[in-house]
C-alpha cells in the first residue's frame, strides 16, 4: 500500500510525498504545469530554452555552486521539458533533503537571465536543434509529429526552430516564465526517506510569498486526418528509419489501460509481436518498439525502427500484416496475460526506486491522472479484457488514422511501393 501525504499552500502551492523509511535517499521535484503546448507557436521552445537558463546560476549561486552543492553530497541534478509540463529534480542523501529543496527552490524562483548566459545557451541550443536533424533516428520523430498535428504547436519539435529560437528575446523567457512559473502552477514532489514536517515547513518558508497566478489554457487537439499520409526525408544513411503513428486515446478515457496492454503485445519488450517477427524471424530490423504516449486531451501510438535499406518496403508490409492480425484475430489467454503481468511487474519496479516513483507520481499529480491509488490501477488491469484489445485495435489501426514518418535513401520506386502498402491497412 502507497500512502501519499498532500498540503497545499494559502497560494495554491501543493506539496506531495511518500515516505520510503527503507531507503536512504530522498528524490525530489519541482514540477511546473507547464510545457511546449502551453507556448504559441512563434515562441515554439521557450519553455525548454528557460529549463536550461535555470541552470545557469541564481542571485546568490553560481551555475558551478549549484552543480557542486549536489555532486558533492553524492547526489545528481536534472530537468526536463515535456509536452505538459516540465521538472526539476534532484535526488540527494536523505539527510540533505533541506538542501535539495533549498538549490531547487532558488532556481525556479531566483534564477537570473544574464544576457550572457542567454545568449550562450542560444547558441548550445542551436546546435542541439542541428544534431537532432543529424540523428535520422530523432528526425522521424519530427516528421511524424508534423504529419499527426499539422498547423498545432504540437507538429513543431519541442525544442523549437532554429528561425525561433534565434529571435527569442530576453523580455520574451522573463514574461513566459512570470505567467506559468506561478505557485498554483507549481507542484512540490518527494519520495524517500521523507521528514515531512521539514518539507512543509521549508516549502512554506520559500514559496509562501510568491504572489497567486494561473497558466494560460493550450490549444485543443483536432483530428481531421481522413487519409493515410507519409512524409519522407531523403538521405544517404546506413539504415531507413521509420516510424508509424496513429492517433490515441488521452490518459482519461477508460480505455487507457487497454491500450497500455496493447502495446506491450505489440512492440513493447522482447517478448512482443514486432520484435519476434520483424527482427528474430526475418531479420528486417536491430531496433523495433512501439510506445503509447498520451494528453489530457488526446494521445498517440507509434511503431519506430531502424531498417535495412533494402527491405523498407517489406518491413512496412509486414508491420501492418501484424496490426491487421492483431484486428482481426482475438489474442490468445496465455500471450493475454503474460502481458498483464509484465505490466505489473514493471509497475512494481518502478515504485520502489525514489527517483522512477517521484518520476511517476509528479506526472500523474500534474496532469490529474487518476488514479493514484496502486491497488486501483491494478483492478483497472485486471478489468481489461481480451475482446477490448480488439474493439480498440480496430478504431486506431485503420488506414485513414496512419502516419509514416521516413528518413533514408528512399527512391521513387520504394515511394510508389509504400503508398501501396499504407492503403491495405
């Protein structure tokens, strides 16, 4: 049983925790409700570029004080920036929880946008954006997401574009980041060896001055694909990369844990469909997988591979033989099931690490993904039925839902090929 204690500051501040006694570290996150959908598309990126500048250094701390005040306790210091929202975190000895808290407070409160530093980090960006384009397996990534969302902040990689990130202006990060870096937007999250009293007190003592606020609302998704549609970046690379997406459901429709389920037969370890009969019986790819990624409002899923040059087009062919399959025939109890238990297991593996469980509960507390109890996820397992992998196998693997994303040395013969096979579906 996962107990979690909640508080909530006068200015609408929550602090939330599991206390692991067992363990001696202390994991601990500052998580904003706030990410690349929040921003318009002109600004595309200023949330990831303002998650760098908060490494850069505060009023009273350097960017090399920061650093050295947690590697010098044995401790490690990350962030990231998502599509909903982004986290600062860091993972400390338990004894030094106060002081996580404290270095992690005084970059998302303090920190201080020198011109230097902006201008710095412009330019590591930049570079960061030419390197994705350099990665076929990160750019596919890219071309899918302009293919699911087109004309929506979502279809632009979330770390911007070179055009936008160079027209970025300092006044631009310090507005964004004074509308959504506001205390109702802001969820304090820790798990381990916990001093829950300390933490509410040094939360209070840090945030309770901050002035109440509200993040602006995103654009809502719209789906109006009625066809299936391709993009293909032509290169010289070593092997096709390949991803094929089709539109989801969004992290609350029931029948999110069907779909979990379903990818775990599809694509999501060694054991599932794709990697044993595209990779180990006919040798197509190294690389094969499939995720499920969801929205408050919407979600995704996606099949991506690193594929024999040769053999794109029968890769594409039999990759959607393997979803028609999965259509038309209900999956055997046994594969049913030994599904359901990796779910679990890898549930279970994640909850008792301090990092992976203030990983999972941040996100499910910042998004309102319900439910938080374990015991009731574990019945919503235990509820998904064989006959609802088929239901819902048919409404997203349909042709008029699929998108292909290449990259790779692809000629007009293998384009003509592909069309051909993304009708069959």
């Amino acid at each position: 049983m996962h107990r979690y204690n909640t508080h909530t500051l006068n200015n609408g501040l929550r602090v939330i925790a599991h206390n692991m006694p067992n363990m001696k570290s202390v994991a601990l996150g500052i998580w904003i409700a706030t990410g690349g959908r929040h921003e318009d598309i002109e600004k595309r990126g200023i949330s990831h570029f303002i998650e760098h500048l908060l490494f850069k250094g505060t009023s009273t701390r350097s960017a090399a004080k920061i650093k050295n005040s947690i590697e010098g306790i044995g401790g490690s210091l990350n962030a990231f920036t998502s599509e909903e929202l982004t986290c600062y975190l860091v993972k400390v000895p338990a004894k030094y929880q106060n002081l996580g808290v404290e270095i992690l407070s005084d970059m998302v409160l303090n920190a201080r946008f020198d011109s230097r530093d902006i201008f710095k980090e412009r330019m590591v960006i930049l570079e960061e954006i030419k390197m994705y384009k350099d990665q076929p397996d990160q750019y596919v990534q890219d071309l899918l997401a302009e293919l699911l969302w087109p004309d929506h902040t979502l279809g632009i990689p979330l770390i911007g574009t070179y055009e936008i990130i160079n027209a970025l202006s300092r006044s631009d990060l310090l507005n964004y980041k004074d509308k959504e870096y506001v205390p109702s937007n802001i969820t304090v999250v820790a798990c381990g060896d916990i001093d829950w009293r300390l933490l509410i007190s040094s939360c209070s003592k840090l945030f309770s001055k901050r002035r109440v606020g509200k993040s602006c609302p995103y654009e809502a998704i719209k789906i109006t694909q009625d066809a299936p549609k391709s993009k293909i970046f032509t290169k010289d690379t070593e092997q096709t990369h390949v991803a094929l997406g089709f539109h989801g459901i969004s992290r609350r429709n029931p029948s999110r844990y069907a779909m979990d389920i379903l990818n775990v037969i599809l694509g999501a370890n060694m054991s599932s469909r794709l990697f044993h009969e595209l990779r180990e019986k006919r040798g197509l790819a190294y690389a094969i997988s499939s995720h499920a990624s969801y929205f408050n409002d919407g979600g995704y899923m996606v099949i991506d591979a690193g594929v024999d040059n040769g053999k794109i087009v029968d890769f594409i062919s039999l990759a959607l033989k393997e979803l028609v399959k999965i259509k038309k025939k209900v999956v055997a109890k046994n594969e049913f099931e030994r599904a359901k238990e990796y779910y679990r297991g890898h549930l279970s593996f994640i909850l008792e690490d301090t990092l992976s469980h203030m990983l999972w509960l941040g996100r499910k507390v910042v998004t309102d993904d319900e439910p938080l109890d374990i015991a009731k996820i574990l019945e919503k397992i235990d509820r998904v039925s064989q006959d609802d992998l088929s239901e819902l196998s048919k409404k997203v693997f349909k042709s008029d839902n699929l998108n292909i994303g290449i990259v790779g040395p692809i000629d007009e013969a293998k384009k003509e090929k592909i069309e051909e096979s993304i009708r069959n579906l």
